[in-house]
C-alpha cells in the first residue's frame, strides 16, 4: 500500500483549500501511538475514496500554523475540506466503520 502524500503549509491552499474533489487532511505527529494505528485505515479509506476525494497527511510538528488555524488541539485528528471549508471532522483513534459514517455523505 503506497504511503500518503504529505502536504506543507506552503501546498495547502493548493492541495486543499483549491481541490475540485473533497480533502480528507490527516493531522498527525510521528511520536503519536494512534497516529500509527490510524494510519493504515486512512491509507485503506484513500485507496477506497480514488476519484472521489483526496486523503493528506500533514506534521503538525513542522507545520504548526494551519493546525492552530483549524482548531487542531490534539493528534490524531482528521478534518474533510470540501469547496475549501471543514464539512467534517474527528479528533482521536476511531474505527473504520465511523471514518465512513462521518465522512462519506460529503464525497
């Protein structure tokens, strides 16, 4: 399974905030244990999502001004981007299963 493209504060209007397809941005931390086990479902939602949205990750460790901009207070957390606002968001380890709940009536 490829890995999940990172985004930088400086593609994240371009990536995100412009995208013609929902965006699902995985706020994460590399010393995070959920983020790791959050990973491979987020992996699996962005091989599922193909042509319907785009699924990034982002360090809040190196890019610390879009998480403070989004109200990111904790990792993991999962914000979805559509026509460049937040239509949904999850903060913490969830299950697959309620990834897809709160997050598929938007694609």
């Amino acid at each position: 399974m490829d890995e999940l493209k990172y985004i930088t504060e400086e593609t994240f209007e371009s990536d995100v905030l412009q995208s013609e397809v929902p965006v699902l941005v995985d706020f994460t931390a590399v010393w995070c244990g959920p983020c790791k086990m959050l990973s491979p479902l987020v992996a699996e939602l962005a091989q599922e999502w193909e042509g319907k949205a785009k699924v990034y990750k982002m360090d809040v460790d190196t890019n610390q001004d879009t998480p403070i901009k989004y109200g990111v207070m904790g990792v993991p957390s999962l914000i979805l981007f559509k026509s460049g606002e937040i239509a949904a968001r999850i903060t913490g380890f969830r299950p697959k299963k309620q990834l897809q709940t709160t997050f598929e009536p938007f694609l």
